[in-house]
C-alpha cells in the first residue's frame, strides 16, 4: 500500500480533512495534494503526519489508541 493511501486512511479514522493536515504542515493544501498524487514524502514528513494524526510511524501508521497498523 503506498504511503499517500496510508496517509489518507488515516485522515478519515482521524476525521482530518487534507486542508487541515495542510495547515498543520504551515503548507498549501495545492502542494500536499500535490505530494499525495506523486507519493512523495520524505521520511521526516513521514513523521511530522504521523505525530499530527497521533499515530507512531515505522514505515508505515500504527493508530496509538487501538494498535491498528494501517
């Protein structure tokens, strides 16, 4: 599963739309759509997502309040 639908899935079990994470990444939402469409995330992106979404990141998203490994 590549790391923008793990990105995504997340969002909606977080119910975060793509606009907030945006903000929360001080980015545009034009340019993280644009990062989702390519799957294009440095691996210190990879980890401010997943400290914003609450989830610890190894690779790949664990959900920290119920272990669910996405």
């Amino acid at each position: 599963m590549a790391m923008s639908e793990k990105i995504r899935i997340a969002l909606l079990k977080r119910k975060m739309s793509i606009t907030e994470l945006a903000t929360h990444l001080h980015t545009s939402q034009s340019n993280l759509s644009n990062k989702l469409k390519r799957d294009n995330f440095s691996e210190k992106e990879l980890s401010n997502i997943a400290d914003i979404l609450s989830c610890d990141f190894k690779g790949t998203f664990i959900m920290r309040d119920t272990g669910e490994e996405i």
